[in-house]
C-alpha cells in the first residue's frame, strides 16, 4: 500500500451491490480476475444496513435470505486483501424489515396521525431515535472490530427527506428541548417554526456525520473513516438536508453517488458537479465516483447493460472533473455481460494517466456562483424552476462556448478574488450583507459580475425586501413584481403568456432589406458590442419572466440595450400581432463602475434558455460573459460541433481535457453512437510565450501538434480529430 493514506491514494474503485439470493452463486474467483481486469485498487462491499451479508450477532438484524451459515462479507474482504485492496464496508441504513419493527416500533419514524413511515415492505427509522444514535454504532463497530475494513460508506443515512416531517417522541422532545417548539403542523415557509425545522434537520444530519465519524476512528483508528454518500445535484442535496459546505468541511473524501445522466441532464453536468464538490472539498483530495455500468436514469434497468457510448461519455466527463472511478453492477451474476467490458479500457486509461488526474488546480477566470439557502429559502417547493434552471442557462452558455469556470459557493468568494475575473450570481435571490459587501468589493478590485432575475432581493428566510442590497450596483430598484410567463409563485409556466419578446436598441430595420413602413423609426446611434450578430432585426423571442425595476438617474437610454413587449396572441393567426411597439421595463442594463462593469438581467433568458435552448438566448448570454469579461480567458477553441473543456494547472503542466458531445448534447439519453469532430485548434493566453513548450496527446497518439504564436501572440495547438475525448498535456521544458 501507498504510504500516503489509503484516502489520499487510492484512485479506481469497484462495488459488486449484492442482493440476497447472491450468497448462492458468488463467484469468487471470476470476480477477483475482474477486479485485476479492471486494476481497481479498492472494493466496495455490502455488509450492514438493511440487509446483512455477514453472521451479525445481533438477533434481530435481517440477514440475506440466501445467506445460510456463510459469510459473504467475510469472503471477499479476504480476497480483497489478498489482491493488496482497499475496502469499504458499504450500509443501507435508514430502513428494517417487519421483525426489527415489531421488536423497536418507537425507532420508526412517524407521520402527523403516528403512522410510521414506509418504504415498499420496509419501515423507515427515525435519525433522532436510539437506531441511529445507538444501534448503528455498535453495528459499526462490530463490523470495523471483526473485519478491519478502511472505512464505512452508507448511501441512506440522512433518513427522511425534506418533504416528510417526523412526528416521533424522539423528534418531539428533541425539538422542543433544543428550539422551544412543537414541531410545525405541515410545510409553510412563512412561520418561524417550520423555518427553523428546516435549520436543525439540517444540523441534525450534520451530527449523524460527527457521530459516526467519532465510532469509527474509536474502533478503527484515525484513518478509518465513515462517509456516507453524497450527490452532485444541489437541489437533490438540500431536499435530502446535506449541508454540502459543512459536510466538506469535515471530509476528508466525499462518495460520489451520481450514477447517471435522465433524460432532461447532461453530460457535462458530471464534470460540473465534480468541480462544485472539489471547490468546496479541496482539489488535494479525492471524490471517487459511483458510475452505473447497467442502465440507470430513464429508463432504469438494473440488470441491463448500459449502451456503451452513454456509460463512456459520463465515465470521460467525471475525469474531467477530476472524480475518480468506481465501477459499480447490481448483483453478482449477470446474463447481459456486456456491461463488463465497458469498464476495462476506462479503467486502463485511467490507470495510465491518474498522475494527470489528481492533486491538480483549474484555470478558469470565471465564477458561477450558488448558495445551497437560496436553494432552500428562496427555490423553497419550486427549487428547479427558480434555482436550477436559471444556473443551468448559464453552464449550458459557458459549456457550449468554450470558457472554462468553476461553480463557487457564495461563501467562499471572500477568500478566492484573486481567481476570478467575472462573478456570475444566476437569480442568487438570497443574499446576506455581507455576502452583498463581498460582491462589491470584488467589484471595486477590477472584477465584473453578471447578475439576473431577483438577485439579492431576498433575506436568509426567503422573505422579499423592499429593494435589491445590490441596487448600488445594479444601478435599479426593484419594483417587487414580475411580468411575463413564470412569477415565481405559479406552479408551473403560464403558455398564455409565453408569447412575449425583447426589443433591442437602437432600432435598426429601417437599413435592413425588407418591408417598409412609415412608421418605421429613425435609426438613433450604434448598437452595443452585446448585441453583436443581430444585425438584422429588432427583437428578438422572449417568453421568459421580467422582473419590473426602475433606473437609478445616472443610467443613460444607451445603458438599457432591450426591453419587454409584452405578450399578444398566438391564436388564431389574424390576430397575431403585437399591439403595443414596447413598453418601458429593461431587459438588460449595463454599467461600468471603474475598474469593475456589471451587468444586469431583469429579464430570465438563463432560465429561458436552460427551457428552450433557443440559440438568440445563448448568443446574448455569451456575448454579455464576453463583454465583463474583455476577453480574459485562459483559452479559446475553435472548433465544429460541441466540445466541453476543462484546464488544469499542475507544476509545470497545463493538462486540457476535451470532451466531443457533438450529437450527445442533442439527442435525449442514452445516446446510441459517437460522431467525430475536428479538427480543433486551442489557443492559450500568453503566460507560456518566450517559453518552450513540448505537447502530448494521451487518447490518439500524436493526435495533437504545437503551432507557432499567431497574430496576437497565443500558443495555437492544432488536434486533427476528437471522437470522445482528448487529454493534451503542455508541458513547459
């Protein structure tokens, strides 16, 4: 083993999820074969929880059915040290069968009418109550004092999720004892009560980590960690209440259980979600990943192999992100074996190039920043439409165009300026003052920030304010409502009113070919930078939600690049027409505070466009990233079809990861083949001029070769071809 801790260096994981009839046909050697096949350095073994795989002696824990006088877990850990492994003991624990129910009904967690809480057959236990304040922890300790294993992972160990409220007498009493109230009636995040539930499930998960980290370095030592699991999806993550700030503050790893993309996510969100975890986490550690070879996401078939290009393109876009890979099957035998030879060459790969895969710092000169209270407090039953949609507008823009950023949370700016050149706050409706201060003096040191919807227009508790905390900013005071198809309050899109558009300024029609009229109006100076590429009309579709503000007086008419028409009908056809020419409400306002710019959207086009991909949102979008941004950007590419890219800084290394999603980002998962692009060409900014360099291609030899500096003065690198991915190292000589 490596002398560094077996967290620090272990990279490849493998899990064999077994089930209760796998006790009868384990195959012990094939699957040692396999793990040496797929040069995994650690196991993931199921071995407490809901199911036992090893002769507990507790009476009234459930053991697999099929598991007679063997023991499974006992087995394989022995084959694992035997192949000099790494093993992480693996719990399911939030849930028992009947009998351990009828011996302990008051551990179970209870509904308003005292029913308990069910998850098909099983029963749902409750974290305030002694099963997992007592009983767990001895089963920890009895499996860490019996087979010596590394670690714990549980991928169930938050119990109730967000949506259900415990009325147990342990959650009770706890509640009344530590806030001074009875637990609220139902969800309503307008009283205190039910706001400050929300708070102490939060902490009450975080304790459930304390205590089980505490049981597991008193019996095994130090190094013997528990980690439960985690997810990539923020707004997952705060349904479930894991604090994924203060879980990383704890961590010394996270498991990563994202296992696949559905039918409305992307590839690129696996890479995305590994720099959000890896920013809050630290870029020294690891966040090995739970990669489904069977098909999971939409549909989910657990016994079927997932086609190979869709298990492929999520496996290259983690690495890019720099999570480790953890193949994971469900069962030990398997009549679709085609799912075993996808994880060979991944692996291998790996293998071969982990030294470029870890312990590596990104280059990215842009921030998109998030909070997980504007999640919770602001999202509130609606975290999708309010938070996520207008934050995947902006990773959709910055993914398709090539410019490299880090998720950031709203905490962790103060002490990380220097990193970034643009700060990008999609609908961050909730803000503290202080938070507000950290973004103006991030704006008073040169930096520019991109702001949209109701940023800042919310306290901690989600409540409205009386106008933005960064107005100054702005350079607008909100008016406190909102015009167009989503208030923020609707349960879903309201189509009557999707038929809305921006129109853009200065009017230009009157020169373009076409129609005339003579109520055309004058052609009145020159349009903005922002609006470059559409040259040839006046508006442009909208459809989205404008929140209604009123200029500060300083603000010119050529600050205010397009405003809101509003909706006319779609139907029938002869009545389609706009009635009015505009009204007065901005769409965007620009300013430069000197040395900082900032940009305002009042109007949603990053939640447009994460709904309609319309390619008018996506270009002014980036057009505004480009204009804050007066192009300082680490790297360009030029290329046809769709490439995500990902840079990295180690020693004297510059490592590039490009993905081709050309065809994957366009046809709904799981995606059936892979179509070639190229040729591309990267260019990088001027730190590596006067210096020699030497380039490496890592995936298709010699696929990658060095140019001379251009007309500016960048580093071109020229790549023929890309059909999944390519790793180009340059490395300074």
């Amino acid at each position: 083993m490596s002398e560094k801790p077996w967290y620090k260096s272990v990279y490849r994981w493998g899990q064999t999820n077994l089930t209760e009839i796998d006790p009868l046909r384990y195959d012990n050697q094939w699957w040692k074969k396999y793990w040496r096949e797929t040069n995994i350095q650690g196991i993931i073994v199921n071995a407490g929880g809901i199911v036992a795989y090893y002769p507990t002696k507790f009476a009234a824990k459930h053991r697999a059915k099929h598991l007679g006088d063997r023991d499974l877990l006992g087995e394989i850990i022995m084959d694992a040290r035997k192949e000099n492994l790494a093993v992480l003991a693996r719990m399911d624990s939030n849930r028992v069968h009947e009998p351990f129910y009828l011996e302990h009904p008051e551990w179970t967690a209870r509904n308003k009418k005292g029913e308990p809480y069910r998850a098909g057959d099983l029963y749902v236990e409750c974290i305030n109550s002694p099963y997992y304040t007592e009983f767990l922890p001895q089963i920890l300790e009895e499996i860490i004092t019996k087979y010596k294993p590394e670690g714990i992972t549980d991928n169930s160990w938050n119990g109730l999720d967000r949506e259900n409220i415990c009325y147990c007498n342990y959650c009770q009493k706890n509640f009344y004892d530590e806030e001074g109230y009875e637990l609220p009636k139902k969800k309503d995040w307008e009283n205190k009560i039910y706001r400050k539930w929300i708070e102490w499930s939060y902490r009450k998960r975080l304790e459930i980590w304390d205590l089980n980290n505490r049981v597991t370095k008193n019996a095994g030592g130090q190094d013997c960690l528990w980690l439960g699991m985690i997810g990539g999806d923020m707004v997952s993550q705060s349904k479930r209440f894991r604090d994924m700030k203060e879980i990383s503050e704890r961590a010394d790893m996270l498991m990563l259980d994202m296992q696949a993309r559905n039918s409305t996510s992307s590839f690129y969100e696996n890479g995305e979600a590994g720099k959000t975890l890896h920013n809050l986490l630290g870029w020294d550690k690891l966040i090995p990943e739970s990669m489904a070879m069977y098909q999971a996401g939409q549909p989910t078939f657990r016994k079927a192999s997932k086609p190979e290009p869709e298990a492929k393109m999520w496996v290259l876009e983690g690495f890019a992100g720099s999570i480790q890979p953890w193949w994971h099957h469900i069962g030990a035998y398997h009549q679709d074996r085609r799912q075993y030879e996808t994880t060979k060459p991944l692996f291998k790969w790996h293998k071969e190039n982990q030294d470029l895969l870890i312990n590596r710092e990104p280059v990215a000169s842009v921030g998109l920043v998030w909070s997980q209270r504007n999640t919770d407090f602001y999202g509130r039953d609606k975290p999708e439409e309010r938070v996520k949609m207008p934050w995947k507008g902006f990773s959709q823009v910055l993914t398709r165009n090539n410019i490299p950023y880090l998720p950031v949370h709203i905490d962790n700016i103060e002490n990380n300026m220097d990193k970034y050149s643009l700060l990008i706050l999609p609908n961050l409706a909730v803000m503290s003052g202080d938070q507000a201060q950290t973004i103006r003096e991030f704006i008073n040191s040169g930096g520019s920030v991109i702001a949209t919807g109701e940023t800042s227009l919310y306290n901690k508790w989600g409540d409205q304010r009386e106008d933005f905390l960064l107005s100054d900013i702005f350079q607008v005071h909100s008016s406190r409502t909102n015009h167009g198809s989503f208030s923020g309050e609707k349960k879903s899109w309201d189509d009557s009113k999707l038929h809305s558009y921006l129109r853009l300024f200065p009017e230009i029609r009157k020169k373009v070919d076409g129609p005339r009229w003579d109520k055309e109006p004058e052609i009145n100076g020159t349009r903005h930078q922002i609006l470059s590429g559409f040259e040839k009309t006046d508006i442009i579709p909208f459809g989205g939600s404008l929140h209604a503000v009123q200029r500060a007086e300083n603000v010119k008419e050529s600050d205010i690049l397009f405003k809101f028409l509003p909706p006319f009908p779609i139907y029938p056809p002869e009545t389609s027409w706009m009635r009015n020419r505009c009204t007065s409400l901005p769409g965007l306002i620009i300013n430069d505070h000197n040395p900082g710019k900032a940009a305002y959207l009042p109007a949603d086009l990053d939640r447009c466009y994460a709904r309609d991909y319309l390619p008018d949102h996506g270009n002014l979008l980036k057009n505004i990233i480009h204009w804050a941004l007066e192009d300082d950007l680490p790297m360009k590419v030029r290329a046809p079809g769709y490439i995500d890219c990902h840079l990295y800084r180690k020693q004297n290394k510059f490592i590039l990861h490009l993905i081709n999603l050309t065809g994957c980002e366009t046809w709904r998962a799981p995606v059936h083949e892979l179509i070639e692009t190229g040729p591309v060409s990267v260019f990088l900014n001027q730190e590596l001029n006067n210096i020699k360099i030497k380039v490496d291609s890592r995936v298709l030899k010699n696929n990658a070769s060095l140019k001379n500096k251009n007309e500016s003065g960048e580093i071109e690198i020229l790549i023929d071809k890309i059909i999944d991915h390519e790793l180009v190292v340059i490395e300074k000589i």
